[in-house]
C-alpha cells in the first residue's frame, strides 16, 4: 500500500537503445577485434530447451544478457520488468514509398499484440499516438557510438509501464521482415537480444520470423503473474512456471523442464556483484530475494544487513528509490518510519518529489509523528521544484490551518536553504 499523494518517482527519461544490427553488428564485432563468431553466438542445435528460454528470458525481458556487451550492447544486471499496461496506439511516420512494408509493421504490431493480449488501434491525431513506427531509407543509422540498422527508442516509468516507443524501420534493411519482427518485439518489453537462443531476437542472420522460444518469452512476459517493475530474481521465479506453461501449450513434445536454480545462481552472482560495487537496486533485490526466499533460503538477518547498507548511500536518486521501497513495501518490508527518514534527508537536500513525499508522511502521520506546520512547509518547497501534486496539496491543507500557523510555514518556507550533503 501507498500513501495518498505520494509521488513516485517521475519517469525519468532512460532511453536506452536497442538496436537490431544484422549485417553492421558483424562488421563493428570484426572491426573491435572481438574473438570469433563462434564464440560470440553458438550456433542453438535443435529445439531449445527450457533452461535455454529461462536464460533467454533474463537476457530480453530483463536486460541482463551479457553476451550484447561484445556487440556494443548494453547489459542491466539489476534489470526489471517493463511492460504495456495501456492500449498501443501507433502512427506511421516517414517515407511512403513502400506500402508493403507498412502493411508487414502493422500486421506485425497487431500479431505480436494479440499474442501479448495488449489492444492495439491506429491514432486518431497524431497527438494521441504512443507509438511511432517510421520508415527511412538510409545506408544505416548513425547512434553516435555505433550504427544500426533498424532501432528502437523508448520510455517506461518507475513502475516499469511501457509509456511510448518509437520504431525506426529502414527499408534498405537486408532484410526488412527480420527488423520490422525484431524491433517490434522489443517494443513489447524484450528489450536485449538472447545471442544463444533460436530467437528473430537473437542476431542470428538465418531468422526473420518470431520463433517457438520468441512466442513463449512474449506470452509468459504477458502473463498477469509478471508485474511490471517485478525484479530479476522475483521474475524469473515466476515466470519458470508460465515459460512451462506456455512451451507446452505450444508444443507438446517439447524437452522436459529442468531446475532454474543454474539460472537464479548465476543472476544471484550478478547482483552480488553489483551490489558490491554499491548498486542499491541490487541491495533492494538481494533484500527482497532473503525475504521472499527467490533462488536462496530466507534470512531476515540478511535483509536487514542489506537494507542497513543500502540507507548509507549518499546518491539522491538511489535514497529515494529505497524511501519509496520501504514505503510502499515494494521489494523490501514495509518501514514506513525509515521511509519518511530517507525522504526528510533527500528533502533537506532540496529533491522537490522527496520534499513532497516527506510531507505527505508528515501530514498523515506515516512514519513521523503528524506535524501539519512542517507538512505545509515541505509541500510549498516541493512546489516552488515543480512537483505539480504538491501544489494541491499545498493549497487544500492550508484551507485547513490557522493563519498564524500558515505564517509561521510562510517563513520557515523564506529561511529555507538546501543542506548540503557533505554538511552532515
Ligand atoms: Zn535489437
């Protein structure tokens, strides 16, 4: 549970590239001097295995495939679920020229959709879209630190809600099914490339068409069971199950299930890792995996060490999420008391939605003692940074105050000076 007007975290804007790279990927892996072909893609004999679509699942859905470094790709071992909960509403953008491509984009958008169970419908006013597909036909596209062929922008808000996407399609592509298939399944959330999967995922140049494991990663993606902002280690407990579930569905004779504890293991190795290196996110993970018991043993000793360590960070962004966490009871129990003591540093610091957070705690009493004086004072602070729900609450909670006391938030408001990290 929430508090009531508390803010989460506002999408920040972490566009990552995911990039579909056919012929271009082997000539910047040539070029880098990077081993050989065969020890970047191994070459999947036969049907997967359910091993093979866990790992693929990690490495798309959850960002976490290690093997897109060696491409110039990115890799989150802290990744978590980002999904479509809204209806896709898409406009073609750019060149004209090639109706059939559009006519393959949409019939693609709409197929991939239905198998997700995401309704999908074609903007009315351009304004309304949420969902660019453009066609260009360049020689490749220039990303700054690498070409593509065909790639995607995108946002997601921190409760890992798909907001937009944006496909660019380029009709020079060598092969234009394999990048319209391949764009827009990560435009469902299979955001990295599964290099040892039989997947139009993969950059394996002989697929251009979704495959067995492709299906099954996008119906077990969709599941209701997989929430979105889920964690690595939490997703990949579920969605062992529904990947199951769904190959079976699919294909009846497919190789039997084997234990996901290789594949838990080694993700439990990555966020050991980074939160060693002081990653939060993957302290609030490992918590809510000792708590939960996903891939290890319960320890509350654990989870509380680790949450302990977490609250010593001095990065702002990273406080808040753990405030927010302990708030809510997302990822770690609920500590609605040490919540409202990160938000206050924040606060102190001048972070607008902290400063509105806090304030909310202190008007309702969650976590502190109810001071509405100091919740008025916070409230403005959190609206001078723009925090638009503050401002409302701003003004309905001084309805309720005795002027002296409004004052008195009035000039503590004029005194106010940011606290300085370094000064504590
Ligand atoms: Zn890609």
């Amino acid at each position: 549970m929430e508090a009531e007007n508390t803010v989460r975290q506002p999408a920040k804007s972490p566009i990552r590239r995911a990039v579909s790279a056919t012929v271009l990927v082997a000539a910047l892996w040539l070029g880098a001097g990077i081993g050989t072909a065969s020890a970047l893609v191994q070459t999947p004999s036969g049907t997967p295995s359910h091993e093979d679509i866990l790992r693929g699942f990690d490495a798309s859905a959850l960002s976490a495939s290690r093997d897109d470094v060696a491409y110039g790709g990115s890799y989150d071992p802290v990744g978590m679920i980002i999904k479509w909960q809204k209806p896709i509403v898409y406009k073609i953008e750019g060149l004209r020229a090639r109706p059939e491509a559009i006519t393959l984009a949409i019939a693609t958008l709409k197929q991939q959709a239905a198998l997700a169970g995401i309704a999908v419908r074609a903007a009315g006013a351009p304004s309304e879209a949420n969902y660019t597909i453009a066609f260009r036909n360049v020689a490749n596209f220039d990303l700054g630190d690498r070409k593509a062929v065909c790639y995607l922008t995108y946002n997601f808000n921190t409760l890992g809600h798909m907001q937009w996407a944006s496909l660019q399609i380029n009709l020079a592509a060598p092969d234009l099914e394999r990048c319209v298939r391949h764009e827009i399944l990560h435009g469902f959330g299979l955001l990295n490339h599964p290099h040892h999967l039989q997947s139009v995922l993969s950059y394996r140049t002989d697929v251009s068409d979704l495959t067995e494991a492709d299906l099954v990663m996008l119906r077990s993606l969709y599941d209701a069971r997989i929430t979105p902002a889920m964690s690595r280690l939490a997703a990949l407990v579920t969605v062992d199950g529904l990947i199951e579930a769904n190959r079976r569905a699919l294909n009846p004779r497919a190789p039997p299930k084997t234990d996901p504890a290789p594949v838990l293991r080694d993700a439990i190795a990555d966020l050991e890792k980074a939160a060693a290196n002081g990653n939060v996110r993957a302290m609030m993970y490992l918590a809510e995996a000792a708590w939960q018991g996903y891939g290890m043993a319960k320890n509350p000793g654990r989870v509380q060490a680790l949450i302990d360590r977490a609250a010593t960070t001095r990065d702002v962004i990273a406080r808040f999420d753990l405030a927010h966490a302990l708030g809510s009871g997302r990822y770690v129990p609920r500590d609605p008391a040490r919540s409202a003591a990160l938000y206050r540093r924040n606060a102190e610091l001048g972070h607008a939605v902290s400063q509105n957070n806090y304030a909310v705690a202190l008007r309702d009493g969650i976590g502190v003692p109810v001071d509405r004086t100091a919740a008025l004072v916070w409230f403005t602070l959190a609206a001078h940074g723009n925090v638009a729900m503050a401002e409302r609450s701003r003004q309905i909670l001084a309805k309720t105050l005795p002027p002296e006391q409004q004052q008195e938030a009035m000039r503590r408001v004029a005194a106010w000076k940011p606290v300085p990290e370094a000064a504590r």
